[in-house]
C-alpha cells in the first residue's frame, strides 16, 4: 500500500489532473528498485535516451502511477522517489502523433505534461518528461508500508 505522510508542506501538491504551470516547483515521484533508488540518490537522475516523449526524466505527480514502475518487479521490491521539480516552460503533449511528441525541447520547452486520460498513456494517469535532471531536487524514498525498516529516507 502506498500512502504519502506529506513532510514538505511547503511544496505544491498540484492535482495530477491541473496543468503545471510554467515556471513553478511541484512534488512528483519516480517508482524504480531499491538500488537504482540509492544510486540516484547518490548520484542524482540519469536520463533516459528515449521514450513515449523521447529523452528525459520521466515522472509523475500521482504517487499512484510511479507506485507501478518498474512494471517488471513485484511490488515489495519496489519504491517510489519523491523530488521537487522546477518544471519550468511546459508543453502539454495531449495525444498520440502530437506534432511535438518527442521534440518539444526543440522548441524551448523544459518539461512535456501528459494529462491523465488524454490517450499517451495506458494506464490513464498523468505523466510528466523532464528534459534537465538539474531542475529535479532528490527529497526522499518512499518505501511500501508493510515493509520492514525506514519509511523515508533522506
């Protein structure tokens, strides 16, 4: 079960379903392993080469969606990164072929939002690229309740 004890009220909680806003900070999540996590944690995020929105960070702003990655591990084995994100200008990439999909950063963008239900991602839920892992601020490790040890790790 995840459920997040929010420890840093003084970071927006934008609903996954409101646009971001150009230029603000917002809490999102990451779900990977628990060592990825550390790794991260100790050196900071990686982007990937590609993806659904090309290069980048990717992210969410719903602890549910980032409670499902990675997909091809069981979920006690799986955790859930908590940063802060200076999300800066945002495209918001509403369907599939959007002409921007994968260039958007191309144009000036630095981050591209999928609202949730817009059809890019199967799940529904709302998904965000972050092009510059420098505008991402590592917070915490958000674990599983049931498992054994720390719920959050700073």
């Amino acid at each position: 079960m995840w459920v997040e004890d929010d420890l840093y009220p003084g970071i927006p909680s934008l609903e996954s379903c409101s646009e971001p806003a150009d230029g603000q900070k917002y809490r999102m999540y990451h779900g990977t392993s628990s060592e990825a996590a550390e790794k991260i944690k100790k050196n900071g995020f990686r982007p990937s080469a590609g993806g659904m929105l090309g290069r980048g960070v990717y992210l969410s702003r719903d602890l549910n969606k980032a409670s499902r990655y990675p997909l091809d591990l069981p979920e006690h084995q799986r955790v859930v990164i908590r940063v802060r994100v200076n999300v800066g200008r945002v495209k918001k990439i509403d369907r599939q072929g959007h002409p921007m999909q994968k260039t958007w950063h191309d144009y000036g963008y630095d981050t591209a939002w999928c609202p949730p239900g817009c059809g890019m991602v199967r799940s529904g839920l709302e998904e965000d690229c972050v092009w510059d892992p420098s505008r991402i601020e590592f917070l915490d490790i958000i674990r599983p309740r049931y498992t054994s040890g720390p719920f959050y790790d700073r």
